[in-house]
C-alpha cells in the first residue's frame, strides 16, 4: 500500500469514528438529555451487545466449519449428509430462545413511555407538520409559534403531532421520538429536557421537495426563562418602530397577510408560519437560515431559490420593499 492510499485509509477510518459518534453532535441519540432519550439508547445499547454478540458467533462458527469441511482431496467431495432431524431441531429453538429477549426487553420501556409518570408538570403542545415548516400550537397559553419549540427543562413536554397536508415525521433525537405526523390523526409523544440547551430535530419522513429542510430546534429553558418568554410572546411587539418598517407593514399588509398572522394585528393568515416575534428567532425558513438582516432579505427575494419547493412564491419584491419588509420583520420582537 503506498502512502497516498495509507493515508486516504487513514482519513476514511477517521470518518468513520466521527460518523459512529465519538465526538459530540448535534443531533444524535446517542448523546440523550432526557429521560425519553435515555431510556430509549438503554434500548438500542442491549440490542446492539445482543446482536453484536450472535452476529460473532454465527461468523465464528461459519470460519470453523469452513475449516473443518474443506475438501482435502482435490477434486473430491467431503461425505454428503442430508437432513439431521436432531440438528434441524436444535438450531430452530436456539434462535427462538435468542429471540425471546430481544423481544421482551423492551416490553417495560414501551409501557414507561407510552405516556408519562403521573404526576408531573406538564405543558401541552400541538405539533402540526407543513409542507415544509413545523407549527407549535400552546393551547394553554395561547400562543402559536413555528420552527422553533421553546419548552422549560424539567416539565414533561406532552405533543399531540399531526400534519395539515402530507405524513411528516417529528424527531428531536437528543430528546427522544420519533412521532409520525398523519393528517386527521393525533399521535401522542411527551419529551422532557434534563438541562437548558438547543436540541436540533428534523422530519424524518420523506415528504416532498425541501423534506431535508424541514428542520426545527427545540429551546430549552430554566422555567423562569421560558416564562419570560410566554409573557415577550403574550405582548409582542406590533408597531413598526420607523419610517421604514412602516412602509414594510403597509407592503405586508398587502402582500404577506393573507397567508401570515401577527397577532395582536388585523393580520390573521393561517396558510403560512405565525410571524410574532420572528425578530427574536434565531433561524428563518424552518431552520435553514440564520435570522439576520441579509438572510431575510435573500429569504424575500425569493423563497423558492432557498427553499425548493417553497410554498411561499417569488413576489418578486423589489429592493426597496425588500428593505422595508425586513425593517418591519425584524422589529417584530
Ligand atoms: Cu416533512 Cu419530511
């Protein structure tokens, strides 16, 4: 092997270490930060010993026997058997009792998770899965968010998941799931967050052109910040705060508010995502851009060329209504 190949080994077997997740990732459930996540890579780690475990012994046995039932003779053929009843008998029942606890291991988690310890405090959330966004629906607290699930850690997070159009999936990895998202149906999942911190999910069922840009994270907070948030979502902000905005508020009014809603407005589209407070999300366009100035304009510019497939169509705005809807987004904290 020369270097040259010695080395792309080299890079290839470090890929692989980074892939099976020896260093941190932002969505694997491998690394859990709840007890949903955690109890289910309990799981996934008994089925791996058990697999793992057969999966050698099986090769072990298939290089002995290879060994052992060689032909010695060239040409000639080892002693043909046919049939042993005992052997047949044997190795039926030893795969039916290696099976016996793969199956029945996960019997107690399935019913630990089918719903949570009673009890707990518990925030209800309505998941509901769009081409190609995600809203969070808070019916007790009357707010309706999108992309971005804020959720305060230590509370069981009860989701009720659907989908206003095709089968979504909703998936938080480090959290737990996954949940299928079916129109007409509501399928429940309850999560929980140990600590504070951003925990990336995805959709994780094929649907549609953008379906790898249907992202969202969930923001976990300490209680206070998360109420904190509920009352900045409670009371936002309205107003445009200069000319400019003004002038983006008139254009929304025309172009943007059949589709979007802001509430505390007389904007109350339902087609596209809820736009309160979208000056203070950290992402735009279902996670696929950070919010800032310039990717909200690109966003505006046109949509489709972000995100193919995109619902929202090219308006085809000019530069300075570009600017002034910006202005006005971005003051909406
Ligand atoms: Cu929604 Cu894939």
């Amino acid at each position: 092997m020369g270097p040259f190949r010695a080395r792309n080994l080299g890079v290839g077997l470090l890929a692989l270490l980074a892939a099976t997740g020896c260093t941190r990732t932002p969505q694997s459930m491998l690394h859990p930060a709840g007890p949903v996540a955690e109890k289910q890579l309990e799981l996934l780690k008994f089925d791996l010993v058990m697999i793992t475990g057969i999966g050698v012994i099986v090769a072990l046995l298939t290089l002995f026997i290879l060994y052992r039932a060689r032909v010695r003779v060239p040409g000639g053929l080892p002693p043909q058997v046919d049939g042993n009843r005992r052997l047949e008998i044997g190795w039926t029942l030893a795969a039916a009792l290696v099976l016996i606890p793969l199956a029945v291991e996960p019997i107690p988690t399935e019913f630990a998770l089918a719903a949570p310890p009673p009890g707990e405090k518990t925030l209800n959330v309505r998941v509901v899965g769009h081409q190609w966004w995600w809203e969070f629906d808070y019916p007790d607290l009357g707010i309706v968010t999108a992309n971005e699930l804020h959720i305060p850690t230590g509370t069981v997070i009860q989701l009720q998941v659907t989908s206003a159009d095709v089968m979504h999936s909703f998936w938080v990895p480090r959290l737990g799931g996954k949940m299928d998202a079916i129109p007409g149906q509501e399928n429940a999942l309850w999560l929980k967050a140990s600590e504070p911190g951003v925990y990336l999910g995805q959709c994780t069922e094929l649907c549609g052109t953008s379906h790898a840009n249907m992202r969202l994270r969930v923001i976990a907070q300490t209680p206070e910040e998360f109420e904190a948030w509920v009352r900045a979502r409670k009371n936002p902000v309205t107003r445009p705060e200069s000319d400019l905005a003004a002038r983006g508020e008139a254009k929304f009014k025309q172009t943007c508010a059949a589709c979007h809603t802001v509430d505390g407005t007389p904007f109350q589209g339902k087609v596209g995502p809820n736009l309160t407070g979208v000056g203070s999300r950290t992402t735009i366009a279902a996670g696929m851009l950070d919010n800032t100035d310039e990717n909200l304009a690109r966003w505006l510019e046109n949509p489709v060329a972000v995100k193919p497939g995109s619902l929202m169509p090219n308006y085809n705005l000019t530069k300075e209504e570009i600017e002034a809807l910006v202005a006005y987004l971005r003051g909406l904290k």
